[in-house]
C-alpha cells in the first residue's frame, strides 16, 4: 500500500482524487497548497505526490523545485494534474515532474500512472536524468 499525497486547492476536485486513490488502495493524504504539501511531504514521506499546478503560496511548479531541492525528498515520483497547460509546454517535466495529465483526467487513467510511479519507486531526477519515463505528453 502506497501513501499520495495530493496537493490540490480545490476542495470538491481534492475529494473526488481521495476517493479514487482510496479505492484503489491507497492510503491518501490532502494539502491545499504548495507550502502545506512540503510540511506533509517531510512528515509523511509519500510515495508519490500529485499535484495541481495552479494553487495559493506556492504552485505546482514551485512545488516540484522544492521537492527534488530537498535531500531527503528529491526522489519522490511527482504527478501534476492540471487544466492549464499546453501540450508541448516543457516547463513541468524541466522542473522536474514525472507525469503530466490534463483535466479532466479519466479515473482509469489516473489509476494507471498513479500505480506505475508507486511500483517504479524512487528515482533521480538530477543531471542526466536516466531514471525517469517522463512520458509527457500523457493527458486526457
Ligand atoms: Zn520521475
């Protein structure tokens, strides 16, 4: 059982994620924003975090920095779900996400890439970058 933790400002989108990372298993943990995700991230070491890009006191973006700047985090598998980006927009993956996937995003397919960064484990993100599938452009 993997734990994820969502970063996701919207309360109604945040609890339909819960719910389905629930059914499928795993045990999940909320933040509404970037700066509470980091705090939850450092306590409860998730296995992946999915995150929003757009959010109150630190975006998605910022997140994604602050995590693979982290000694102890910058390993953590990280998914951004948003609605706000284009196809072909690099800034995700340059600074440093996994996976992207555009809103709405169907359940099966949340499911999947969710379950694959959970059995992938913990991978580098630095330099070279070998340890990574960053398989942008995934989306709805
Ligand atoms: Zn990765």
């Amino acid at each position: 059982m993997a734990v994820v933790l969502i970063a996701e400002d919207d309360e109604d989108i945040a609890l339909i994620l819960s719910r389905l990372l629930t059914r499928a298993g795993h045990t999940v943990r909320h933040a509404p924003d970037g700066v509470r995700a980091l705090e939850l991230a450092e306590a409860e070491r998730p296995d992946v975090v999915l995150t929003d890009l757009g959010m109150p006191r630190m975006d998605g973006l910022e997140l994604t920095r602050a995590i693979r700047e982290h000694s102890e985090l910058r390993d953590i598998p990280i998914v951004m779900l948003s609605g706000h980006l284009h196809p072909g927009d690099n800034a995700p993956i340059a600074a440093g996400v996994c996976s992207v996937l555009l809103k709405p995003c169907p359940n099966d397919k949340l499911r999947e890439v969710i379950g694959d960064l959970v059995d992938l484990g913990p991978h580098g993100h630095h330099g070279a970058d070998v340890g990574c599938p960053a398989r942008w452009p995934v989306s709805a």
